[in-house]
C-alpha cells in the first residue's frame, strides 16, 4: 500500500514539477505584457504585473496544497479503513478536505487584504481608482492559473484513463489498474490532480473574483454616496464570516458516531448555512448596513445549495419523486448504446433549466433586495446586492471544498487498498464513503458554476463601474444594436471553441499515450510477464506537457478574442461578449457536467448487484454503459468544470485591459471614421 | 415500382391528413386566444386571428405543394434514370424541386402582398401601425405550421427510422427498406415529411418573416423621415426580385449537358446571386433608394453562400485543405465509438465557431452599411441594413429550395429502383445524383440558419419599433441589468429545452412503434414469410400521432414562456430573452446539423468502396461508424433544423402579442410596486 502510495504521490509532484515550469514561464511572459500595455499608467502598471505573479503563485500554492494533503490522506484514510472501520476512516478523509477548504479560504483572504493595505495604506497611489486594476492583477493571476490546473487536469486525468483504458483492458485485457500498465500511475495521479488541484484552485479564484468585484462595486458607493457605511469592507468581511462559519461547522462535522457518513456531510452544509447566516445579519446590522443585503447574501447561498441539489436529481440514481433520469437511462441503455447516448445528451440538456433558472431567480431577487438600499439609486444598490450574492454562495466554501475533496481521497484510498489485497470490509467500508463523496461532488460543482455565473454578472458591473469611473462614461449595452449583438454571439462562441479543442485534445494526447504504452510492451515483454516495471514517469510527462500543449491555444484564443473584440467593436460590444460567454458557458458546463454524471452512474446501476446481470443482453447493456461513461468522462472531467474559470478569466481581461481597450478602441475609431 | 410508390403516395397523404386536422384545431384554438387577447384592438383583433389563420393555412399549402411534387417525382425520377440515365432523371428532379420552391415564393408574395392591400386600400385601419400586428398575424401562423411541419416531420421521420432499424435490422435481420417490415412505409413517407415538407415550410415562413420585419422597419422610416422614398416597400420588391433570378436561373439549369451534376447546381445558385445582384442594384438606383442597401442586400446572400460552403467543409469529407473533420472521425472510429462520438461531438460544436462569425460579420457589415444612408441616423439606417440583408439572403430561396427538395427525391427515387429490382447502372445514376444531393442539402440548412438569424435580429428591431410607435417608450435593452440579463439566460434555456424535449420524444415515440411492430410480427406470423401484407398504416399513425403529442408540450411551453416572461420582467427582458434564444439557438443549431452531417459521412466512407472492409477489426468499426450515425439522426434531421423555425416563433410570438404584454406588464407592475 505505500509503495503504490510512494509512486502515486512521486508521480504528482513530477507532475506539479513539470506543469508550474510552464505556467512560471507563462505567468512571467502575460506579466510583461501587463507591465508594457500598462506602462501609461505609471507605477500603478508594474505594480498591475507584480500583482499578476502573486495571484498566479498564491493559486498554485491553493493548488499543491490541495495535493500534498490529498496524496497523503490517501495511505492514511485506507489504512484506517483497513483497521479502524468507517468512522475513523471517514474522520481522516474529511479532515484532510478541511484542511485543503480552511488552507484555500486563509490564502484569499490573506492575499487580497495584504495587497490592498500595501496599496492603500503603505503605498498610496496617486489615483486611488488604480488600486482595483491591482487587485484584478491578483484575481486574473489566480484565474489563469486556475484554468491551467482545472483544465490542464481535466486533460491530464482523462488522457491517462482514456489510454490506459484502451490498451489495458482491451488490447492486452488486463486489469484497470494493473501496476504492469505504463499509464497505472499516470492514471491515479490523474485522479487527484483533476479533482482535487482543480476544484482547490478552481474556488479559489471563484471567491478572490467575486470579492474584488463586490469590492469594486461598494468602494464606488462608499466614494460617491454613503461614506459613512462600510460597503467596499463588507465584501472581505462576509468572506471572512463564512470562513468563520466553515471551521466551526466542520468541527461539528468531525464528532459525528455512527454509520451515516452522508447526514454528517449534509449537517455540516446546513450548520454552516444557518451559522453564516446568523453571524452576517448580526454583522450587517452593526454596521449599519441595510438588512436586505444581508438576506441578498443568503439568498445567493441558498441558490448554491439549489444547484446542487439539481444536480444530484439528474445524475443520483434517486431521482426526485417519478422523475428519475438515471432509471430512463438504463432503459435506454437495455434498447441500443445510440439511445443511452441521446437520452443522456437530452436529460443533460434539460438538467441545465432548473439550474439556470435557479440563478435567474437570485439574480433577481438580489437585484431587487439590493433596489430596495435606501439612499441609493435602485440600479446601484440592486447590482451591488447581486454582487454579495455572489459573496454569499461562495461564503462557506471552506465546508464545501473539505465535502468535495473528502471525495477523491476516499476514491483513492479505495484503490490503494484493493492493490494491496487489503481484507473486503475495508473496501466495502470506502465503496460506501465513496456513495457519499460522489454526492458531494455533484454539490460542488453546482456551487462552483452557480458562483461564477453570479460573479460574472459581479464583474460585469465592475467592469461598467471602473469604465465610468475611469473615463465619465456610462456604459449602457444595448442589445437592440447589431454591433452589440454580434458581440454577444462572438463571446458565445467562446466556451464552445473552449469545449471542442479540449475535448480533442484529449483524444490527440491519448494518442500518443497509447503509442507509448505499445512500444513499452514491444521493447520490454518482461513489463507484461511481470517481471520488470514499466516507465512511468514517461506516461506522467506526456500526459503532463501535452495537457498544457493542448490547452494553450483555447486559453490564448480566449484573451485574445476578448482583447481583439474590445479594440475592434468597443467596450459596449466586449461586454455583450462577456454577457454572450456567460449564457453559452452556464448551459454547456451544466449539461456536460450533468450528463457525464448520469451517463456514470448508469453504469454503476448496471454494475450493482441490485441489477439483474443474468439476463440474456447483459453483456451488450454493460458495454453500452461503459460507452455512455467513456463519453462522459471528458465532459464531466474535462470541460464541463473549466468552463466556469474559463468565464472569469473572460471577464478579468476584459477588466484589467479595460485602460489598454478603451485607449486602443479610440485609436481604430479615429481611424475608421475620422481618418 | 409503381406499387411501392403508391403506398408512399397513399401513406405521405395519411401523415398529412392526419397532422393538418391536429394542426386545424390548434391553429384554431389559438386563433381565439389571439382574438380575444386583441379584443381591445377593436376590428384589428378580429382582423389578426382571421390573418393568423390564412398564414396557417397558407404555409400547409406549401408543405402540401412540396410533398405531392416530391412523391410524384420520386417516380418519374427513377424511371429516367432506369431508361435514360442521369441527364433525363436529373432533369425530372431538379424540374420538380424548382415548382416547389417558385411555389413556396408566390404563396409569400402573394399572402403578404393580398392582405398589405386588404387592409390598407381595401379596408383601410383607423390606426395604421395595426396594419403590422395584422400582418404579423400572417407570419406567426405561417411559422407555428412550419415548426410542426419541420419538428413534427423530423420526430416522424426518425420514429420511424429508429423503430425499422431495431426491430427490422437488430432483431429479426431483415434488410432496411424490406416491406415486410411494418414500418417500412412510415420510414419511406419519413423521408419525405421531414426533409420536403419541413423544409418547403420552413424557408416559406422565413421568407415571410424577413419581408415583414424589414417592412415594418421601412414604414417606420417612411413616415417619419423620408416619405418620399420607398423604404417600406423595397423589401416586397427585393424578394419579388429574387424570385425572378431564381426563375431564370432555374431555366439555365435544366439546360445542363454532360454528367457535371453538382456543377450544374452551383452553376445555378452562382448564376441566380449575380443576376439577384444586378437587378436589386438597378432597382435601387431607379427608386433613388441610396445604393448601400443593395450593397446591403448582397452582403446577406453571400454570407448565406459562406455558412453553406462552411457546413460542408466540417461534413464532407473533402475538407478544406489539411483541415479533414471527418478523415480525423475516421480515425477516431478506428479506435473505438466513444473516441467517434467524442471527436463528433468536438467538430460539431467547432463547426459553430465559422459560421457565427460570418453572420457576425453579416450583421456588422450591413448595419455600417445602412449607417451609411444619408438623410437617417445610423441606428435607424443600420438596423433597416441588417433587415434588408436578411430579405437578401432569403431572395434566390426559391432556387435554393430547387436544390434542396432534388435531394429527397433523387433519395427516394433511389429506394424505389433497388426495391423494384431495376438495373445496376440506374442505381448508379442515382447515387451519384444522390451524393451531389447530400451537399446542396448542408447548404440549404446553412441558409436557413443565417436567414433565420438575420431576421430574428430584424425581427428585434421591428418589435422595438412597433414597442415605440405604439407605447412612445424607446425601448434600451441594457445587459448590465441583472433583471435584463436574467431575461437572456431565460431566453438561452428555451433552445435547449426544445432540443432535450424533442430528442426524447423520438425515443419515446419509437418505443412505442417498436411494440407496434412486434405486435404485429407475433399476431400474424405469415407476414414475415411474405404471405401477409403488414398494416402499414398503424405505423404511420403511430409516427404520426406521436410526433404531435410528443412536440405540443416543447412548442406550448416556448409560446407561454415568451409572453409570461414579457408580463413579469418586462419589455426589455423580453428583448434579453429573444437575444439570449438566439444565441444558443443558433450555435445548438449549427453544431447538430453539423455533428450528424458529419457521423453519416463517416459511416458513408466506412461504407465505401475506397475504404480496406477486409482489415481485422471492420465490423467493429463499422459498427461504430453505424452508432455516430444513430446518434446523429435525430440531431441533424429533428432538432437542429427545426430550431431556426423556433427562434421565428418565439420572436413572432413576442411581436404579436406586445399589446397584451405591455398592458400586463404594467398591471405587475402596479400591483408588485405601487400596490
């Protein structure tokens, strides 16, 4: 067990090695560029691009926390499994996710109150408004690097399953986790590089991003109409608040007895839900800030839990009441492989409305709590409850994030133990942790693109503020303009070029995975007699510079087409762009991750014991489950949970070239119309 | 030969009768609505459901035309083939294309253009901006009949498929189109419905709705700024126009000589865009209309040229240079059917990406263009640009259509000639008629697409127009509202909920077709030995049935959605949601056409003769390349193109029903806020 451990924690950390090699010379090359494009705005343009570094260092700091904690937890939580049974096993994983959530929490808080105390206080700018461009340094930083590691991840995991899949078990029929397979290794590194280094780095950049923009947004109420109320701090406090209401929750969590590992996570959500919502009333009041946006803050919270329960009726085997997705699935899946596959494509699709409307309702809602702030107007209030709604669904994230790292770790404690031959109530003991952490997961991800549609909508207006703020113009995007329009439709693209270019690029990279693992067999026979162990490491270094290979051109077409939009149809059309990306990017990461998960757990069903594996087709209904998990698995691993980082690094560049873009799209309209 | 077509004949009919009854009742049921929601209009509510109705009325007409052609020609087509090989069957299916698509343009003409003197000479309004909602009333009936004919035709057409296939193929092994088979029939009618019927509805109501909502624009302009030129009329004029080159092109066509078919085509559709060109620049010059809005015009049909030529890039499998989606489909299926899907389901969505842009463009060129017309302000001139260049790019349908209705029939004709055991050389003659069928088919879907996206967005325009004539609001649809953008997310999710919908109603639909079918095998063994004709008809009616029922919730749902979301958000949401409609629409659209041209293609060059069938694993690629395509059908035959007929339903839906909406939506408005 840990010598399987050893190589599988080696492997991560060959992987990190490679991938921050490249993201550091990323990092460096997008934070000279800031540093130029921004050289017309004095010190506030280096300081811009250091700013940028940090952020891009804190997210992979985020990230290779996660991973440290969770390679660890891995060993410890199968040996307590393995000796101590469910609750102390269940006790070690969930420990290990708190850690990660708590770590994530400390980092974002701590580096944005430190940059802005540094530029607010130790350094003060000339401008004041410059302080913002600063701190969206940060957020894009922690962004970019995010999408490295959530979809560069994503493409990792999927690679390395993908390939090891193909030749393992169907060209040389040997077991999925074979240790003789050269891609063994890379395989489980997977695991925990896409779930956990994702989701760690993904939510953080989600609460840094929507912080800032609430931040943004209140600042500017506090300078031009309240100076007495403190809307620019309450952002960082509500942040605070829910950090606050995450440790205690989770210390409740820890003394759970008995069997019901799924009620103790679901406590934990709603202890921490109704905490957070106590300490924000109690904080909002003393500070005399109205109570509606204390309720918006809730509100958002609430349209997270929402999402996730969604997701879990269209891809839980539950279902709710006779609507059960899943079981439609496994008749389809007893009809023909091309019907699973549409039923799955259509309830992925529908799956996407109650959540989209989820979010349409709090956006809503928050907007008119926010409408009702006396002594503001109702459109400044109400964008600015928007955007603590946005604070307040991510606010206890540290709770979430320790839920959907629980995941993994027991996942691969599962392995480890069945390598290790260990006795079948241990494996049995994480089979049942394992039920529950899939639930999370589904709860996570709902969160996590519940977040960044609010937060978008967030940065949006800061966007439109720091434009008004910058240049005296008001931003109003108005639709009926075909221009505006065509913006919309260029920015719905864009997630749709995200999707379609790592979907192949995880096919072009398991390509070469798979020729690899062939002239492996073909020079070595002993690696399949047994008798001699495959390279690993070469596996781990295909999947990992291939990830970031294939990656690169959607991220760098994704900021570019973002910039080019700006300069060429100006700041109304770029915000149609981001408006455009928001609506394609929500549905797409809600059916693909939806969908992949249905098709999943269609193939649980079938594998169960519950399901009737004697009937005369079961052969043929297994293998069209297992192509309805194949064909999911880049959607629910890949794509689907990139998108939401994807749609804030969107709207951080259009924010932090916003002085570059409006300077820029002058000089084309001179010379179009006034040569 | 004639027997086989007989029961086509006799079966197409039985669909028709069938669906045409259902749709009277529905049409008539909201013909009420409509009449009783405008009774506050005076005699114009009366006069709105009695338009309504004939628009109904008249775009049945026009599937009905089409269909009788279709399954007449089929005949005559393959008995030229059979005697006199593939210049005469070539003739005798383009001829009977070309009478429905001129058809299809003089019903347009002729609707329109009857009731524009009706109620302007004949019985002139006491208001005339009621003129508009009347004529309104002609295109929504017109596109409520088209989306049942297409979506309707398209759940049929792949019922029937689906059920042939599994019951016929998989279970008893018999061939696809054997007539023991009780659904071989509805399968053969299928062909017809979906592809003749739905598309002759389909461009028919476009055409209208693109003349329309570019007259109304014009009037607008007429009246109050420059009355001395005919802006209202010059839309009318443009499609008059364009028929006439489709005409005369038509003409030089059917003169082809040699074996050069696809030539022949393209000859025709290059011929009819400079003749189109030509004469709408004259007219202009003659009416003293400023020439940019023919540039204008021109614009629309070559981006309509450009999203045709671009779907048959991602589809065939010639490519563009190095560029070969389906060679890389190819290679995946040689891999393994999760790969093909995948790889589909990649290029699909990467088909998208051109296509959008150059309706982008489209609409940035022809709104600076039209910003260009002295005398008007930009807005007013651009948006009249964007109108005209979607009148424009519909103008040649009537030779577009020509191509795309010879598909079907050469397809079917096809059919008829190896059911009746005809020579080898005949069947050779149709299939390489055939071949040339399939892509001027991508062509046409791809000029549906753009024409219905130019004329959604014209269709905006002219709801805001009449929003401010009637109401004196000018209606701005700022994005950075939440309440405004919540309306666009609303909006996005009504493409997707259609799509999910309907491809679960072919599952469905063909579930209980399949029970059908085995019913029949089990109570009358003598129809599998031959001795028996199967009851055909029960399948038919079956398919029939079903596909209404199956689409009256998605189409119920996208009407009341529309007005429920006007009522409570308001007018400007309204417009958001029309928008965000668009933009998923749109791409959902594209990437369905696409992926499942494509998955057929790759079964096609599976399929071929160039293709190794000896090499070790080919059943099992075969099989994979049979999965894409199952998976593919109800894609690219039942929801994609049904949806650009959807998006003109929602935006007629909002146009018609403005007066309702608006009033309701104050009475919320009061109620919610002043109570």
């Amino acid at each position: 067990m840990r010598e399987v451990s050893a190589l599988v924690q080696k492997g991560a950390r060959s992987f990190i090695r490679i991938q921050y090699r490249i993201l550091a010379v990323f990092a460096a090359v997008v934070a000279i560029i800031l540093a130029l494009v921004n050289t017309f705005l004095g010190e506030a343009g280096l300081a811009i691009a250091i700013s940028f570094v940090i952020g891009s260092f804190a997210s992979m700091v985020a990230g290779y926390v996660g991973l440290l904690v969770a390679t660890r937890a891995n060993r410890r939580t199968a040996a307590a499994a393995a000796t101590g049974g469910l609750e102390p096993a269940f006790r070690v994983a969930f420990r290990a996710g708190s850690v990660m959530g708590l770590t994530i929490s400390g980092i974002a808080l701590l580096g944005l109150g430190l940059l802005y105390l540094m530029w607010d206080y130790v350094f003060p700018l000339a401008n004041p408004l410059q302080l913002w461009e600063i701190l969206v340094g940060f957020s894009f930083g922690a962004s970019t690097v995010s999408l490295f590691a959530r979809a560069g991840g994503g493409i990792f995991t999927k690679t390395a399953d993908m390939a090891a899949d193909i030749v393992g078990k169907v060209e040389q029929r040997i077991a999925e986790d074979d240790p003789r397979n050269p891609a063994a290794v890379a395989d489980a590194v997977g695991d925990n590089v896409g779930d956990v280094v994702g989701c760690g780095a993904d939510i953080f950049d989600s609460n840094v991003a929507s912080i800032l923009a609430a931040a943004i947004l209140g600042a500017a109420i506090d300078a031009s109409i309240a100076p007495t109320v403190p809307y620019g701090l309450l952002p960082l406090l509500t942040a605070t608040l829910g950090t606050l209401s995450s440790v205690i929750s989770a210390f409740f969590v820890r003394t759970t007895r008995g069997r019901d590992a799924s009620g103790a996570l679901n406590r934990g959500t709603y202890l921490s839900t109704i905490i957070f919502s106590v300490l924000i009333t109690l904080a909002t009041f003393l500070l005399g800030i109205p109570i509606v946006i204390a309720a918006a803050a809730i509100l958002g919270l609430l349209a997270g839990v929402v999402i996730g329960v969604v997701s879990n009726i269209f891809t839980s085997d539950t279902g709710f009441l006779s609507f059960r997705p899943v079981r439609s699935m496994l008749h389809a899946a007893e009809t023909s492989s091309a019907t699973l596959i549409l039923s799955g494509y259509s309830y992925g699709l529908l799956s996407a409305i109650p959540s989209v409307l989820g979010i349409a309702i709090a956006m809503i809602g928050s907007f008119l709590l926010g409408a009702l702030v006396p002594g503001l107007t109702p459109t400044t209030g109400g964008v600015y409850g928007v955007a603590i709604a946005a604070v307040g669904l991510l606010a206890t994230h540290g709770l979430v994030v320790s839920s959907d790292a629980y995941g993994p770790i027991v996942d691969n404690a599962r392995g480890l133990i069945e390598q290790a031959h260990a006795p079948k109530e241990a494996i049995d003991v994480c089979d049942r942790l394992d039920a529950v952490g899939n639930t999370a997961k589904a709860i996570t991800k709902g969160f996590a693109i519940g977040a960044s549609a609010l937060t978008v909508i967030a940065l949006f207006a800061a966007f439109a503020q720091l434009a008004k703020s910058y240049f005296g113009t008001i931003i109003v995007v108005d639709l009926l303009n075909p221009v505006i329009m065509a913006g919309g439709l260029i920015g719905a693209l864009i997630p749709v070029m995200f999707t379609g270019l790592t979907i192949l690029g995880v096919q072009r990279n398991a390509g070469k995975m798979i020729a690899e693992i062939r002239r492996q067999f073909k020079k070595n026979p002993r690696i399949l007699a047994g008798k001699s162990l495959p390279d690993y490491d070469r596996c781990i270094s295909i999947a990992t510079s291939g990830a970031i290979r294939e990656l690169m051109p959607a991220t760098v077409i994704s900021i570019i087409a973002t910039v080019l939009t700006g300069v060429i149809l100006g700041l109304q059309a770029l915000t149609a762009y981001l408006g455009g990306a928001v609506v394609t990017g929500l549905i797409l990461a809600l059916f693909m991750d939806n969908a992949g998960g249905a098709w999943d757990n269609t193939k649980k069903v079938v594998e169960s014991l519950a399901y009737d594996h004697k009937q005369p087709r079961y052969r043929e209904i297994h293998e069209s489950s297992i192509l309805g998990d194949m064909v999911g698995d880049p959607f629910k691993d890949t794509a689907g949970p990139s998108i939401n980082t994807l749609l804030a690094v969107l709207s951080l560049t259009a924010t932090i070239f916003l002085p570059f873009i409006a300077a820029a799209n002058l000089w084309v309209y001179t010379i179009l119309f006034h040569p």
